[in-house]
C-alpha cells in the first residue's frame, strides 16, 4: 500500500538555525537543494515519506496544527537532548504511547510543534 502522506514542508524563521536544529536532533543531511530559495530537504530513501524546511514570506512556524513525527528510533533521550541544545524546548518529555512506542513532544527551533518517536 502506498503511503497517504507523500511530503512535508516545515516553516522556519532562521533558515540556518532550522537546519542545524534538524541536523542534529535527526543525525542527519540536510540537503539545501535550491540556490534561488531556502529549501533544505531531509535525508530520505527513494520511495520514502519526505519533507523539507522552507523560509517565505507569509508562511510562518507554529504550535498548533498537524503534528509530524520524526523517527528517533533508539536515541530518543539524545534527541530530546539535542532538541533543547539546538534551542528547541521540551512539551512532553519521553513517555509511552501503548503498542506504538515512545515520544515526546517538542518545540523546534523556529517554534513548530513536533513529535519525536522511538519504538
């Protein structure tokens, strides 16, 4: 079955911070993937759910709205770590979410809401 949900784009203010916050809350590339625009795209495979960070006028981050969950598998006290070292700010600390898991609930660096998930 094929995934729902194909793409992501998440707003930034500080389109530099944002990808140092993701980089290392997700020990991962950020790809900036446009010299004409700030697009920093999130390290995927090829058929895998993907995103990007995006700066534009008009678009702003938020605490409310969807909420996206970021697998942390295995490392979620280091990312929750990591989160408040980036300038983030904890929600929800870790806890259990039945047969699903654990997460917890932060705010990133730019002031978006989001879950990061370990099984």
């Amino acid at each position: 079955m094929a995934n729902k949900v194909v793409w992501f784009d998440v707003p930034v203010v500080d389109f530099d911070r944002a990808v140092r916050f993701y980089g290392a809350v997700l020990q991962t590339e950020v790809k900036r993937d446009s010299p004409d625009m700030p697009i920093g795209v999130l390290a995927h495979a090829e058929g895998e759910v993907a995103g990007c960070l995006f700066r534009a006028d008009g678009e702003r981050p938020s605490e409310r709205g969807p909420l996206l969950y970021f697998n942390v598998d295995g490392r979620l006290e280091e990312a929750v770590a990591a989160a408040v070292e980036q300038g983030g700010r904890v929600l929800k600390p870790p806890h259990a979410i039945g047969p699903f898991g654990h997460r917890a609930i932060v705010l990133d660096s730019e002031g978006n809401r989001i879950a990061l998930h370990s099984q």
